[in-house]
C-alpha cells in the first residue's frame, strides 16, 4: 500500500504538468489516431470487411492498442530519461525513502493517464460511429493492463537511454515497427504463418488481440492476455534491476 | 560538537580508476564544512556517495550515526540535497516545484501549503513563486533549488557546486541564503572549486585533489600549518614564487636576501594553501 501512496507522491508533478495543460496534452494525443481513423478508416478501408467486422470496427480497437503503446512509452521514456540524463532530479526522489518500485510505478502514472484519456476517446468515437464495437468492463480493464505495460516500457527505455538520440533510436527500430506490424490496422492472418509466428512475438500483438477481442466480442485469448502479463512482469523486474544495479546506488 | 558525518578511509572506483582514494573526515554538526578541489577532484563523487546515490568501495559513512550502507533509509531522512545541476520541472511554477518536494518527502497533506509558504517566505522567494522555473535567472533557479532541498527541514544540507556559472550578484546572494540556513540551525556541507567561496563561508575546509584529502582545518589552521606570511616575489626564470613565514619579521629577514627583486609582504590566504598543498604554487 506504501508503495502505491509513494508512487502518486513521485507522479504529483507530472500530474500537474497535465492538469495545468489539458487541452495541449488531449490535442497531441489525439492527432495521430484521429489520422489513422480517417486515413485508413474512412480513406483506405471503407466499406471493406476484415474478420467478419467492418474495417473501421476493426480497426479502432488497433488503434486503441497503438495509442496505449505510443502514448505511453513515449512520454515515460522522454520523461525518465531527461530527468535522469540531463536534470539529474531522477536520483534526488530515492532520497525521498522512496522504494525503486514506487519510483517504477509513479513514472509510469503520468504517461498512463494521457493515453488513458486518448483510448476514451477513440473507444467513445468508435462506439458512436459503428454498431460493430460494444462497451465492455473487461475492455477497459486490458485497456488499463496495456497502458501500464507500455509504460513500464518507457521506464526501461529511459534508463537505458542516455540521449534523445539513443531513444529515438529504440523508437524508429522497435516502436514504429510495432505500431505496423503487430495485426493493429491489418489482420495478421493476411501474412504468412512464418511472420505471423516472428509477429507473435511482439507485445504488441496481444495487447492488440485482448483489446479486439473484448471490445467486438469474440472469443477472448487467454494466452495472449497471459503472455502481457509476462512482458508487463519482465518490465518491471528489468526496470526495478536497472534503478537498483545499472545507477550503482542502494535500494 | 558532536559529529552529523563521519567518513573513514572512502573509497570509490569507476573500473579501473579510483574517484575517491581512502578518505577520512567529519563534519561538525552546525557548521559549514567546505570540500575544496579542482575539477575532477572527486568532490562530487563524494558527495553523491555520502548521500546513499553512489555505492562505495571500501571504508564507512555515517550520518546521524546511521551507517549509509545498512540503515540508508534512515540516514536520508536527515539528508537534503542541491547537486550542480538544477533538478526542478522547469515547466512548472516555483510554488508546484516546492510542493512537489514537500509531497516527496511525506509533509501531512494538511500541513503543505503552509510549510511552502513560511519557508518561501522566511528565505525571500515568495516575490518568485508563481514564476515558471524557466523563466527565473540562474541565481533564482538555483535558490529555488536549495529552498527545495530543505523544505523536510533536513539536519545537514549537501550543495554541489552552489555557485558554479554565476553572476558576482547571485553568488552573493546564494552565500547570504547558505548564512541564513546555518543560522536557523542546518548544518552545511558544500563543495566548491571557488577559493574565496570556501573562505567566505565555511567553518572548516578540506582540500581535495586526485581524489584524496590533502589538507583540511579552519582557514586560520590551514594558513598556519603553511605559514601566516607569505612573501609573494618571482623567481629568476620570471615564475610566480610564494615563501610562507610564521610571522612578519622572519618573513622581512627573508625579503632583505632578495636584492633588488621586487616581492610583496601579505597575508596567507586560502589560494596560497590550495596552491601549496596541491603542488602547484608555481601555475599560479
């Protein structure tokens, strides 16, 4: 319970940044899935089908899946890894008692809560546009899953980078190509089954299969479920030794 | 007075090279205690060990008789920290900065708004809280940076570097902020490469070079243990050339056998025993 107090102590500030610049953050957020949905929505798929769904009903729950992903690694990561890198503030909050895990945790909240606020609204577009999506507690809760999952993400990936260009690095080779390639905008069933296999492998995948799957209602894929939750696990367990052994500093 | 820090034989090492090199020293609770050395002394390193973020190699640390190493926990609770770099959120208000901190460090809830306001007011920054941190002057930002390091009211105050990059104008003002501190009662331990920062402020000083203490004392100490007058003349090659005298007359015997060499009588000062004790009291 101390650790989950601690870690809104550590987010209070970047909670602020939001609360002080609402419409900027909801704005940002919300330009690249807004192009998506018209782009290959309303452009590239209309009036097409995938998996027995119109396009477009197949498509938000994807890029739903993108938003969590992006808007959370890519405000986690910048932020973890300019306040470690260039202000130095990162090892000031250990002074504060605080644990490596509520440390973790409150830098993962800041980034959750704008791609929180993103997937509301495209789950709320997606509801009123098409009769395909229906509104489902179980979506919202791997919704959840998903966010904290990329934004432990972004915790690794800025303590492990060391620049803005060692991160956009991680983003052009991992990021970008996640976003593609994970079955967000396409069904993965279209590739053959030895990319599907390489594809499977990506968080990103599963994310994009729970959140599908529970939000057009079909059967819902416990494995993938299963196998985020280990990626979410192995995040912390490599964020949490990085914090501990990576900045040589106590617990 | 009783010892706040005690450091015996640190040592620290990055692979092969060693940062600190068997160090021993103990600040006096109350006073302001003043690490002295070049760039690449080790002065950071130590002060970032002595504050639990970097681990050590060999020896001890306690603060307030908590050994860092087994009770670190309780040793940061009377820990507050200024490193070099200023760590606030620039883009957010001096008010949201001090609160945040004052969160961090488990202030009551109901408590908050008042510590942040007494404590802007009683050390004047309260002109400045609405102000973005970005928007400050380097001096303001690194004022609102310390009053942030002690808004939990820490026993000892770290500051790296207080005054590396500024104006005469806000040295001087930060040098009135670290009195001010140590008069209500915070012991103060800075580092510095500044000479007469060291001699303005701090009760005792050691000097640092190649990561160990070559000398530490008061001023009026260190400049005994070289001499309390030097006679400041040039060698025969043109070089800068300091002797240093116990007292005035053995200082003037000495003047007499330069001949016609112009010198200078003075007062020993801290540069003079930096220079000494460092070796290099020709570069000057």
């Amino acid at each position: 319970m101390s650790i989950l107090a601690d870690s809104f102590r550590v987010a209070w500030i970047d909670l602020a940044f939001i609360k002080r610049n609402i419409l900027v953050v909801l704005v940002t957020s919300l330009v690249t899935p807004a192009l998506y949905i018209v782009a290959f929505g309303y452009g590239f798929g209309s009036g097409a089908e995938v998996e027995g769904f119109e396009y477009i009903a197949f498509m938000i729950p994807g890029v739903i899946s993108i938003s969590t992903m992006t808007s959370c690694f890519n405000n986690v990561a910048q932020k973890v890894m300019v306040q470690r890198t260039y202000y130095r503030s990162f090892d000031e909050l250990f002074l504060c008692s605080m644990k490596p895990l509520s440390v973790i945790l409150g830098k993962s909240w800041a980034g959750m809560i704008r791609s929180i606020i993103s997937c509301t609204v495209l789950y709320a577009i997606g509801l009123i546009i098409t009769k395909d999506m229906q509104f489902s507690l179980q979506a919202v809760a791997v919704i959840l899953l998903s966010c904290l999952t990329y934004a432990l993400m972004g915790v690794v990936a800025g303590m492990m980078s060391n620049s803005h260009l060692t991160l956009n690095l991680f983003t052009t080779l991992v990021i970008t190509p996640m976003s593609f390639l994970s079955g967000t905008i396409f069904s993965l069933e279209a590739l053959p089954e030895i990319a599907q296999g390489i594809l499977y492998v990506l968080p990103l995948s599963h994310t994009t299969e729970c959140i599908r799957s529970t939000i057009l209602g079909t059967e819902f894929p416990w494995i993938s479920l299963a196998i985020t939750l280990v990626y979410a696990v192995a995040f912390v367990l490599v964020s949490r030794h990085l914090v501990m052994k990576g900045r040589n500093r106590y617990g | 007075m009783d010892n706040i820090v005690e450091v015996r034989d640190l040592v620290v090492r990055f692979g092969d090279f060693t940062a600190v090199n068997g160090i021993s020293f103990d600040v006096r609770e109350g006073e302001i205690f003043g690490f002295l050395g070049p760039n690449g002394a080790g002065k950071t390193t130590s002060i970032r060990t002595i504050t639990t973020i970097q681990k050590y190699d060999s020896g001890s640390i306690s603060i307030g008789g908590h050994n860092i190493r087994t009770d670190y926990l309780e040793a940061r609770k009377l820990i507050g920290i200024a490193q070099q770099n200023i760590s606030l959120d620039k883009d957010l208000t001096v008010r949201q900065n001090l609160k945040h901190h004052a969160i961090l460090h488990k202030i009551p809830r109901k408590d908050i708004d008042r510590v942040v306001e007494e404590t802007a007011h009683i050390l004047e920054l309260d002109d400045y809280m609405d102000h973005k941190v970005m928007n400050l002057s380097g001096g303001w930002k690194r004022k609102a940076s310390i009053i942030c390091a002690i808004i939990h009211q820490p026993k000892i105050l770290l500051l790296d570097e207080p005054t590396a990059g500024l104006d005469t104008r806000s040295r001087y003002m930060l040098w009135d902020l670290v009195r001010m501190l140590n008069a209500r009662g915070t012991t103060i331990f800075l580092t510095t490469h500044y000479i007469e920062e060291a001699e303005a402020l701090c009760n005792r000083v050691a000097i640092i070079d190649h990561g160990k203490i070559v000398t530490k004392g008061t001023v009026d100490e260190l400049r005994d243990s070289i001499g309390r007058i030097t006679v400041d003349t040039t060698s025969d090659d043109g070089k800068r050339r300091m002797e240093y005298f116990p007292d005035i007359a053995t200082a003037k015997e000495f003047a007499h056998t330069l001949g016609d060499r112009l010198y200078n009588i003075r007062r020993t000062t801290l540069e003079d025993v930096f220079l000494e004790v460092t070796g290099d009291k020709e570069g000057a």
